[in-house]
C-alpha cells in the first residue's frame, strides 16, 4: 500500500459529527414551519381568497 487509500480520518469523523449535531437542531426548528405551519398558513390564504403572487 502507498499510502494514497487512507480512509476517513479521525478529524474529520469529529467534524461530521459537529456539523451533523448542527444540522440535527436546524432541521428540528426547520420541519414545523415546513409542516403544520405552512399547512395551516396554506389554509388561510385559501379561505381568504387570496390571489397567487406567482402562478
């Protein structure tokens, strides 16, 4: 082996994990605006008859 097949080292493992963690908090504050919220938003400007900005 030359050396050039070295594999994923250590920092970067510890990197993924910091970014990963990140990640895992945004996407938890991310999911409910993107679910029930829009969902419920979605709902009002349909009953509101509102027209579409973009068609």
């Amino acid at each position: 082996m030359d050396g050039s097949a070295v594999g994923v080292i250590d920092g970067a493992r510890e990197r993924y994990g910091d970014l990963k963690a990140q990640w895992d908090e945004q996407k938890a504050k991310l999911e409910p605006l993107l679910g029930a919220e829009l969902d419920a938003f979605n709902t009002l400007v349909r009953e509101s008859a509102i027209p579409l900005v973009i068609s």
